[in-house]
C-alpha cells in the first residue's frame, strides 16, 4: 500500500511570491492534515480536511489555505510569501480524523525563502 | 487546552540497551489518543505507537513500548535493545476527541545510540 505522497520534496521560493504544495493520502483514506515544522516553533498544525471539507484550522494567517478534492487529495497554498514561512511542511492522512486512528505523515516539502 | 511536554531534549544510549523517553500530557478530555513519532535526519514521521486513554494495558510494538501512567499523565516510550538506527528525533503527541480532529506534538527528545 501506497504511503502519502507530497510534492514536491523541496522548493526554494522568493518573498512575495505564492507556493501550491501537493498532497496525496494512503488509499481510502479521507482526512488529510497540514502542519508546519520550524525549530523555533516546533510542529504546528494548519488546518485539516475531510471530504473536501475544512473541519480545523490552526491559528495561521489568512495567507496559508488549502483545499480537499473529491479523490482526497490535499493541496495547500501560502501566497505572499514571507522569510519565515520557510519550513518543512508536513502532510498526514488518516481513515476518518478519530482520536484513536494515527495519522501517518509523508515525507515533508522543505521550502525555503530567499 | 491540551500540552505536551518532554522534558529530555537529548539523549544518549548504548547499542543494545533499553532507553526512556518521557512524556507528560495535559488535557481537560476524558477521551484522547497519545502517539509517539520517530523523525530521522531526513524528515519523514514515522508512526511509532498509539495508547487509547481507555486502554487498560500499555501498549506494545515491537521493541517498543508504552508506559501509560493516567493518574500521572505520562506516557513514556521505551525502546527496549536499542539500535544504531534508532538514532533520530522523537515526538509525543496528542489527539483529542473533542472534534478538533489536529495532532498537538511535543518538542521532541534528539535521541543518539552508539555502538
């Protein structure tokens, strides 16, 4: 069985512009969450989807959004990008979002900010 | 509102041996999941074990373990016959079931073993 798939693995970006990260969970499964990993702050959540609905979202700017579409897969998009949004950016798909399901994490995009 | 603190920022173990890796929690839930994850250098997260807050036993993968303490809100990993490959950061984490459906991770534990 397939693991989740982000795209791409790294992506190196100037301020201002807008980046699209991709995500494709482990078949059948319908929730996908975003969070981003900095040294400073640790892993943060940003938001998560299930059935193409956004059903949590962490305290980001208005800047990072997301969406879901009908096969589950996720992308996400931070638009006027900014040095400190530089980060590993992490996805996780789980069955159903429960509390007693794990999620399971792909391998991140490392963007970077010039 | 839900925490998770650990404590160790590093530690060092020989091949072979058996280490712990603390973690203590705070939530306002009855109903909750505890999750340890293993991120090598590369970045990946790797699902390492789970423990349901109604789950009477510790759980148990492989080498691994859950020491599940509820009174004291710990859930320590131990990984028993350390590996040199176990070398990596470890992350508790927490999920409520209050619907808020995200993850909420410690700092982590930079975990070493030499031969």
């Amino acid at each position: 069985k397939a693991g989740v798939t982000q795209t791409p693995r790294y992506l190196i970006k100037t301020r201002g512009q807008q980046v699209t990260l991709s995500c494709s969970p482990i078949s059948g499964h319908r929730s996908v969450s975003w969070y981003q990993q900095t040294p400073g702050q640790g892993l943060q959540f940003l938001f998560e989807y299930f059935s193409e609905t956004q059903r949590n979202k962490g305290n980001f700017p208005g800047r990072f959004s997301g969406r879901q579409f009908s096969n589950s897969r996720s992308e996400m998009n931070v638009s006027t990008l900014e040095l400190g949004d530089s980060a590993l950016y992490l996805c996780a798909s789980s069955q159903g979002g429960d509390s007693n399901q794990p999620q399971h994490f792909g391998d991140g995009t490392r963007l970077s900010i010039l | 509102a839900q925490k998770i603190t650990q404590t160790q920022p590093g530690m060092f173990v020989q091949e072979k041996e058996a280490v712990t890796l603390d973690c203590t929690y705070d939530t306002s839930d009855q109903s909750y999941g505890l999750f340890w994850y293993k991120q090598p250098s590369s970045g990946e997260m790797i699902f390492l074990i789970y423990q349901g807050s109604y789950d009477e036993q510790n759980a148990t993968e492989g080498r691994y373990s859950l020491n599940f303490q509820k009174a004291r809100k710990s859930a320590n990993l131990v990984i028993s016959a350390s590996q040199l490959g176990d070398s990596a950061m470890y992350f508790c984490a927490m999920r409520e079931a209050t619907g808020f459906h995200k993850l909420v991770f410690g700092t982590g534990t930079r975990l070493l073993v030499s031969p």
